[in-house]
C-alpha cells in the first residue's frame, strides 16, 4: 500500500533537527516538570500566542465588525488576519472557504446538520472507519436517524491501517458521503488521504476529512487533497481551546443553509424573513471567541516557522525510538503501524495492569499520558480491549521524556507483578 | 519505587484475588453497570432471603480500583440485611479502600456501589449521580 505520497512532509527532503530546547523554553507548563505526552489530547500553548491574546484583552479588547472606533477596528484587523494565516496554511482558494468554529467537533456538526440533512436521501450511503473518533461517527449517525440514510464502516487490518480494498468495494456502492480522519487519534496511523479522497471523488461522493490529530503535525493541502471539507481544532496545534476551523469547498458553502441563526451572520432582518451575510460569515453566528482566534493564527504561525516537515520528523524519530524501547517490554502490547506510517501517538496494552492503574502510576513519576477509550469506542471493541494508554508526542518532547515512560512503565509491572 | 503508598498491598491482593468473583446461579437480582470514562463494566448477582443478602458474586473487568472496591464491598455484603446494605454511604466505601482517590479516578472506586444501589433497590441512576456531585 502507497502511504508516503499522502504526506506532504515525507517528501524525502531531511529537515534540519529542531532546536527542542529553544522550542521548549516557549512553553511555560514544561516548567513544571512534568513529562507531558498528551499533546494528541490537548497541546501545550506557546509564549507567542499567550502574549497574541493578551494583547486582545489588554490593548484593543473590543467586538469585531461592529465598533466604528479604533480598537474594534483593530480586533477586526487581527481576528480577519487568522483567516489569510489558515487560508495559507490549508492552501484553501479563497478566504471564503475558512469558517471559524469551536473545534473539530463543530466544523463537522456544521456539515451534517447544513449539508447532510439537506442532501442524504433513505437508503443513501455514507462510508465512514472503524477508528474514527466519535465526533466523527456521533454526528453521521444522528444524521442517519434523522434521514434514513446507512452507515457502512472500514474496518482496518491487524496492523491498524484501513483495509483499502474494502474501502475500495465499498466505492463501488457508489456513497453520497465519505468521512475518515487523516490520523487516528488512538493508532496513530497516517491514512493515505489523498488517494482515499481521490478514489471517493471518482465515484461523486462528498469527502470530509476530519484533521484534528493531521493538521497539527502534517498539515494538509485542501486543493491538491480534493477534499470538499476538512476540519481541524485549534487547540492540538498550540492555539486555545475554543477556536478551530472549518473549510470548505466555496460552492458546496454557498449552497448550504446557516447552521446557527443570529447575530453577524445576516444581511438584513424583517419580521417577515432573514437574507444573510456571505461566506464566511454566513455560518458564524453570535459574538465569536475573538482573543481565541487571534491566539490560533498566532500558533499556525509559530508552527509553521518552525516546519511541519522538521516537526514531523522529530516525532517520527521519538516513536521510532519508543516504540522500539517499548516492544522490548515484556508483556507490553503496541497497536498500530510501524513509525514510518504513523504520528506521534503510541497506544498500548500493560498486560495485568489496567491502562488507568498505568496513568496513575505514570502521573506519579510526573508522566502524563492519556488512559480510556479515547473517544473510539468502535476501535476499542475492534481491538477487543476496554480501554488503553496512549502516549503521544509533540515538536516539545524529548527523547529524556520517552526514557521517564519506560522507567514508570516499568515500575508499574513491578507494582503490579 | 513512588507507588507503594497509593497501590497498597490489599488492594494489589484483592485487585489479583477478587472475592466472590464469578456468577450465582439464578440470582434474584443482577444488575450491571458502566464506568463510561473508560468503558469498564461491573456487574453483580445477589441472592436474597429473609431481608438479607445470602450470596454475592461479582463480574467484568476493570481498574485495580474499581476491582479492589467491588471485591472489599462484596465481602462486606454477605450475610447483611437489605436495610443496612441500603445506608452504605460512599464515604465508607472509599474509607475502606484506604488510599487517596483523585476526582479523576471517584467513579472506579464507586462503580461497584453503583451497582449495588442501582441494581438491588431500583434507584434511578440519576439519583446516584446526583447523589454523587454532593460529596
């Protein structure tokens, strides 16, 4: 199977080694020592964006588009620079194309209730995988329930990658929608996205492309992609909770109704009807997370700077390293693919000790990863296991963190024994 | 080498030797329940007679907390009428685990009373809950 060519960061070209010292003295929570390998959960937030919304709040904190005096002039200036940053950064056509959401979450909720519920017929197919995230399943499936439309999942083979010939057949039934994540937030696998989206367009289905564990560490180009959504959350990617992105290809957004009625988003209001507001703002309703959005571009620039390229090579080279430190723990059972088909993201099975005896343990050698079913509750079942720890890295960690996993990991099977 | 104070011996002992683990035959009650941070499941079987609970057993799987809980409340179930077994509060089944349970970690040391409040008097689960947020 062809991984590589999805990766526009595996291009071959080595990327200079990041400076991880420099980069960590920008995050202040490292400070408190604690080995944080939970960045696929939530990253840790660089000086460069607390100082961006600090400058919001403190220097021109006023509502955008509205205020005809300077600070609100401002506020506008800087929460509409984010849209050029993530345009940039997505390669998206046109500013239009950028939605500002909540999360993850939201950008995809947006597509079903405005796109889905519209479009999807009984009996429709819609195609989504055994590891998605449930904020990639919960949602297709209220729509299913609410259309009648079917839901047919891939299943992935045992190394943890989707099994493409099934996708493939699955193809052939022609689906109205396609969604899969880009990485699997719990195997780490990177999914060959490009050609699954390429195959799905061939056969007219509409293709989201969930990109919150893939933007933050391999960053996507919507265009050469072909994907007609892509979602990403702020958050992962150095940015606040709070603010997070949807793109979305101009003609399909132009055609969808609003998600959310109110305030920003509308051209005029009688008593007797609405006319609204063009892209973008037509789905972005109510006062928005301002400072939070300014805080996001700031972090997409911060990560761009440093590379995505030489970002994803440090965390190749971290799980090539762990994982390999790892399988020679007795009784330590890795799931997913091999380190150079996969993200920085390692989950495992500590036989006899449960995945949240683990982080207990871990916590209490200052070691924070993430236990439970990780929102897959799907793959959990799929892999016949109730839940796992999960350890995954960022442009931050170090190899000397890996090493203090492998001491608590070792220290648990003694606890344990 | 950090943990001793937390994973003490009798836990580690009830975590790996549960009591009264497996099923009864024909119980009069059985009910299960679900820790949905983790998707751990306990349930259990109860045998009644004269107002008291005759046999206990345990199932499913789950943290050393939440199988050390189950195991010590189990223990502490037989042969107790219903209206005692009734009053257990939580605050007495996580003194008798005897360690300091973080917020994150509450609902594996209280699965197994939820079970047992849920399951063997009819209480709305949500009782439970809300019950829980007052601790």
């Amino acid at each position: 199977m062809s991984t590589s060519s999805s990766s526009p960061v595996s291009a071959g070209l080595a990327s200079p080694p990041l400076d991880v010292e420099r980069i960590r003295a920008d995050f202040p929570f490292l400070a408190t020592g604690v080995a944080y390998l939970d960045s696929a959960n939530t990253s840790q937030r660089p000086l460069p964006v607390l100082a961006a919304m600090d400058a919001y709040h403190t220097q021109f904190n006023a509502n955008i588009h509205r205020g005809a005096y300077k600070a609100s002039e401002q506020a506008t200036e800087r929460y509409e620079a984010t849209r050029e940053t993530v345009r940039r950064f997505l390669n998206a056509r046109s500013r239009r194309e950028i939605i500002y959401t909540r999360g993850t979450t939201e950008g995809i909720n947006l597509v079903a209730y405005s796109w889905a519920r519209r479009n999807l017929l009984p009996g429709d197919l819609i195609v989504l995988t055994i590891m998605e995230h449930h904020s990639n399943l919960v949602p297709w499936q209220l729509v299913a329930e609410a259309t009648g439309a079917r839901i047919e999942y891939v299943d992935i083979d045992e190394g943890g990658e989707l099994r493409q010939d099934q996708y493939r057949a699955l193809l052939q039934q022609e689906p109205k929608l396609v969604a899969f994540s880009q990485v699997s937030n719990t195997l780490g696998t990177i999914n060959p996205y490009r050609e699954m989206t390429a195959a799905a367009k061939a056969v007219g289905a509409v293709v989201l492309i969930d990109g919150a564990q893939g933007a933050p560490h391999l960053g996507v180009d919507v265009q050469a992609t072909g994907c007609d959504f892509y979602a990403f959350s702020g958050h992962k990617i150095c940015g606040p909770t709070g603010a997070g992105i949807l793109y979305g290809r101009r003609e399909l957004l132009e055609a969808m109704p609003p998600f959310m009625g109110g305030g920003d988003m509308i051209k005029t209001v009688s008593t007797t009807g609405t006319t609204y507001a063009p892209l973008p703002e037509k789905f972005e309703a109510g006062t928005q997370a301002i400072a939070q959005v300014i805080g996001l571009g700031t972090a997409i620039d911060y990560v761009s700077e440093i590379g995505l390229g030489a970002i994803h090579e440090h965390e190749q080279q971290l799980t090539e390293y762990a994982l390999e430190a790892m399988s020679e723990i007795d009784g330590l059972r890795l799931f997913g693919p091999p380190a150079q088909r996969r993200s920085g993201v390692i989950s495992f099975d500590l036989a006899g000790v449960h995945p949240h005896d683990v982080a207990t343990i871990l916590d209490r050698h200052g070691v924070a990863v993430r236990a439970g079913h990780n929102c897959t509750q799907p793959l959990m079942r799929r892999l016949d296991v109730p839940a796992v720890a999960r350890a995954s890295f960022y442009l931050y960690t170090t190899r000397d963190e890996v090493d203090r996993l492998l001491v608590a990991l070792r220290d648990a099977q003694r606890i344990f024994a | 080498m950090v943990d001793d104070q937390f994973y003490r011996e009798y836990i580690l002992d009830h975590y790996k030797n549960p009591r009264n683990f497996g099923r009864l035959e024909q119980p009069d009650v059985s009910h299960e329940e679900l820790n949905p941070l983790c998707g751990d499941v306990i349930g259990m079987d109860f045998r009644l007679a004269e107002g008291k609970i005759e046999d206990v057993r345990f199932h499913g799987r789950g943290c050393a907390i939440s199988q050390a809980s189950a195991s010590l409340l189990t223990e502490r179930l037989k042969g107790m009428p219903l209206e005692e077994a009734r009053k257990i509060s939580k605050e007495e089944v996580l003194e008798e685990l005897g360690i300091e349970i973080s917020p994150a970690r509450i609902k594996c040391a209280l699965l197994s009373l939820k079970v047992l409040k849920v399951g063997a008097y009819g209480l709305a689960e949500g009782e439970f809950e809300e019950d829980e947020d007052d601790s």
